[in-house]
C-alpha cells in the first residue's frame, strides 16, 4: 500500500487509480516537504503494479494549488532558491516521467507551481470557474517546475509568451480553447470526471500504456523520423509481456482482458 510521506499530501487507492489531494491549506501551496513528498509518492506507484493511473487534486473549493509560498523566498537568499528549485524541478520532471497516465482535477485556481504541477501531467480537467496562470514574472521571479517548457509545449509559443511574459491570467473556457486544458466541467465535477477518466485507462494493457506515453512524448524533441524507429522496437518489445497475449487473445475469445502489468 502506498502512502504518504507527509500530512500535505493525502492518498487513497481507487482500484487501480491513485488519488493524490494536495492538502495545505489555506491554498495548496507547495513546499519542500510536500514536493518531496510528491516525488515518493510517484517513485512508489512506479514500482507498484496495481497503480494504472493518477488523479491529482486539491483539498477545499477555492484551490487546486496557488503554487509556491513566496515566504521562502522573501529572505533573497540564493541556497534558499537553489534548493527550492530543484525541489520543483524533481517533484515535477518525475510526476511528468510516471509510467502511467496522470490526470490534474483542476478544481480552483491553478497558479504558479500550482499550474506547473497541472502541466506536469498527462490530462487536465477543469471546472468551470477555475483560473490559471504563470504570475512569477510580475514578482520578479520565473516558473522553475517546467512550467516554461510545458506550457509552450501545449499551447505554443505566442499563447506562453502571454501568459508568461505579460501575465494574463486565464479562465477555464479559454484555457480550452488554447490546448491548455483538454475538458472544462462543472463546479464540483472535475475529480469525478477525472476518476472516471482514470478507470478507463484500467482497462487499457499498462505495459502498452507506458511504451506509447513514452514515444509520445519523445515527440517533443529531436527529428520525427528519429521516432519512427523507436515506435516499431517498442511495438516488436510489447510481444515480450503477457499482457500482449492477453489483451489479443482476449478480443479474440470476445472476454474481457485480465491484465497483470507485465
């Protein structure tokens, strides 16, 4: 059973899913110890056969996280930034590396690390009245949890540039409407829409499930055709799991695939 290294972090095991509520009030904000936390926590599903998916959320109505307490800071010390950096930088490269699918249940306002985490991940669901943005500039500082290379990644380069650069703030609609997000909900409805998500992803063949989501994202840098090999090795390496064999015979007896993760 996984759990959780610290108070700030909340876990419950939904089947195959994992649900991850981020929990510190009075906004979600992230810290050291919930950033490593957070890094465990994926580290361990990574390992853990039974964990397909994860939802990521907020504790409360307001928030999904307003990222990083500027208290820390607020003393100017370049150790103290350092630190905190790379602490951001680990907790979010290794949610963006889980071997299965991540999903941010984007209940409240998203800002800052808060929206690096968002980015993070595989989807985003958002509710209706959530709000989004990448306001370090404005206090003098830049996001450092991917939140540069990531948004550009998803919305392209004018749209970081200005969300980024001039600090707009977006609603949920937009945030649809530029590649942001992939679904906007209802008050209230993002983290059962996101479970929902999730339970479909169980029934997908998780060692099938890894090798795309890799190759997908090996799309982000160097030339396509540098892939296209990869995407043929790793379809020839999938005949190497049982889930391969179960999942064609399975369709082929017209029953239901019994994956075991391997």
């Amino acid at each position: 059973m996984i759990k959780s290294s610290t108070d700030k972090l909340i876990v419950e095991a939904r089947g195959h899913t994992l649900l991850i509520t981020i929990n510190n009030p009075p906004a979600n904000t992230w810290d050291g110890e919930s950033l490593a936390g957070l890094a465990k926590i994926v580290e361990d599903c990574n390992v853990d056969k039974v964990v397909y998916a994860l939802v990521i959320t907020g504790s409360g109505e307001k928030f999904f996280s307003a990222g990083a307490d500027l208290k820390l800071f607020s003393s100017g010390d370049k150790e103290v930034a350092q630190t905190l950096a790379d602490e951001f930088g680990h907790a979010f490269e290794t949610l963006a590396n889980f071997r299965g699918v991540s999903i941010a249940a984007i209940n409240g306002f998203a800002m800052g690390g808060g929206l690096e985490c968002a980015l993070a991940c595989d989807i985003r669901i958002a509710e209706s009245q959530a709000q989004m943005g990448l306001p370090e500039a404005s206090v003098g500082l830049l996001p450092c949890g991917g939140g540069t290379q990531n948004l550009a990644w998803l919305v392209g380069e004018g749209w970081a540039k200005q969300i980024i650069l001039c600090g707009e703030r977006l609603d949920a609609n937009t945030a649809k409407i530029i590649g942001l997000v992939e679904k906007v909900v209802d008050t209230g409805q993002s983290l059962g829409h996101a479970l929902e998500l999730a339970e479909r992803v169980s029934k997908q063949s998780p060692p099938a499930v890894a090798a795309c989501k890799n190759l997908i994202q090996q799309a982000r840098g160097g030339p396509i055709n540098a892939v296209y090999k990869r995407e043929r090795a790793a379809f020839v390496e999938l005949f190497d799991t049982k889930d391969q064999a179960e999942g064609v015979n399975a369709f082929l007896e017209k029953r239901t695939p019994e994956w075991i993760n391997g």
